[in-house]
C-alpha cells in the first residue's frame, strides 16, 4: 500500500447494464484519480459513494504470483487504457512508486 501524498480528484462513475425494460442486471464501478493545477475549482464538488469493504483480519485464502511481460503496460495503452501511471516514470515516482505500475486487470 502507498501513501498519496499529492493532491487530487478522485472521479467515480456508475454505468448500469440494463435489458430492454430498463431491469437493471449489473453495475459497472470505476473512478480515476486526477492530479493538476486547476483541481481548486472542484473543492466539495460531491458526496463519494465508494462502498467501503472490510478487509478480513485473517491470511488470504489464496495467493497467486506471476510475472507480467516488460512491454504489457504499453499493449494496454494500445487497447485505451490511458492512465498515465502505467507508462510515466516521473508520475510514478510523485505517486511514490519505484517505477510504473500495472494494477486492476493487468
């Protein structure tokens, strides 16, 4: 885990999948984290709905480990993933990171 020290705004956005009568069937959660000099503007801009989940004071009930390929981060960008993170060393380094990161579905 990684302490941000930097200021930001944290984004989240729901999209539902719905049938054709508007029965909704699954949510889609995501949010992103934006750093920059304009951020002032959206100071208690609105309420967070980040469902807050307990982590379990016990050992996983399973670990895997496997090594991603030195190139994966840049086939990601190539598929629209555009978070800066995974590529910028400088950025990495802010967000204190050794080096840039792969996280979620890498």
């Amino acid at each position: 885990s990684h302490a941000i020290t930097v200021q930001g705004l944290l984004s989240e956005y729901q999209t539902n999948m719905t049938d054709s009568s508007g029965q909704v069937f699954y949510k889609f959660r995501s949010s992103t984290f934006a750093t920059g000099q304009n951020l002032k503007h959206f100071e208690n801009a609105g309420t967070s709905h980040a469902i807050t989940v307990q982590i379990p004071q016990r050992k996983p009930d399973v670990v895997v480990a496997f090594k991603t390929y030195s190139n994966q981060n840049l086939m990601y960008r190539l598929t629209g993933d555009f978070n800066n993170v995974h590529i910028e060393q400088k950025l990495a380094s802010k967000l204190g990171y050794e080096k840039p990161i792969l996280h979620g579905l890498a």
